[in-house]
C-alpha cells in the first residue's frame, strides 16, 4: 500500500521482491544510467556525460546505512559506492580534458567527500586548484590529505602526491 500498488512486490518461490516493471528505485536508475553512459562512451561522449551527471545526482549516500552490518547491503552499498566514486573520476577527467578545471574540481571536492582516504581525488584536486592559479588551495588540499592519511591510516602521501605539492611550491616562487 505504501508502495501505490500491490503489483510492486511479487511472491516467488517463498520470496518477497520488488517487480521492476512495477516500481522504480534509485539503484536501479543509477545503475541504468551508468550501464547506458558506458554504452555511449565512444560514439556520444556529451550523451554519456549527461547520464553519469544524472547517476551521480541519483547517488545520496550509503546504501541503507542503518541495516549495518546486514551481508547483501553491504555488498551493495559497497559496489554503489564504488561506481558512484568511479564516475566522479570520470566526470572530473573529462572536465580536465575540456580544460574545465572548476567543475572537474567540484566532482573531485564530491568524490572526497564519499571517500576521504582516495589519494587519487586529492591529486586531482590540487592539480585542477594549480592549473586555475588557486596555489594557496592546491597546498591546503595537500595539507588535508596529509593529515587524513596520517590520523586514519599511520601513513604519508604518496610520492606522487609529495612530487605534485613540490611542483606547485617551486611554480609558486
């Protein structure tokens, strides 16, 4: 009832499950779009930009985070999260391409927000802050990571990140 339609759930073989003829989820949705943006890539760059920005908008978080521990939602949570991280890599690649380096920032800013550990999302970030001048944020990117990768995992930057950071000092003098 809650639902709008009793179609929505069906009983099969002793199991209960949404009918996706039926009701609309945003996994689902999500999934699609990626699944068609990865089709298109090649032949409709623009078409296929437009539906990853449109997963990515779907995308609000963990999946049902308050069931825990719960194995299958987990595993999902886990795989969303994974595909929505990766089309943010995407977005922001492309968006360099472009010479975009504003809106790639963004996608960069919203990945680390969905994982503060992902060296790669900081790289790309400062290296987006330094192709736009915006030095003074590009080291304060560096500084976060630093710190995020030293208080949670008892590590340093990689030497990437440290070559990177040293490139914008030197450019800066």
């Amino acid at each position: 009832r809650d639902l709008g339609s009793e179609k929505c759930i069906r009983l099969k073989e002793g199991r209960l499950s949404l009918d996706p003829m039926e009701c609309r989820l945003d996994v689902w949705e999500f999934d699609r779009l990626l699944g068609k943006a990865d089709a298109l890539w090649k032949d409709d760059r623009d078409k296929a930009i437009g539906l990853i920005e449109n997963a990515v908008g779907l995308y609000r978080g963990g999946f049902l985070p308050e069931d825990g521990g719960a194995g299958w939602a987990t595993s999902m949570r886990e795989r969303m999260r994974s595909k929505f991280i990766g089309a943010l890599h995407r977005l922001g690649h492309y968006c360099e391409e472009q010479g975009a380096y504003d809106r790639a920032a963004g996608y960069y800013a919203k990945g680390l927000e969905a994982d503060d550990l992902s060296e790669e999302f900081y790289q790309s970030l400062m290296l987006c802050y330094h192709a736009m001048g915006r030095n003074a944020e590009a080291l304060s990117v560096y500084r976060t990571c630093r710190s995020v990768l030293h208080d949670v995992l008892n590590i340093e930057p990689s030497q990437k990140t440290e070559s990177i950071c040293r490139d914008i000092k030197a450019s800066s003098k």
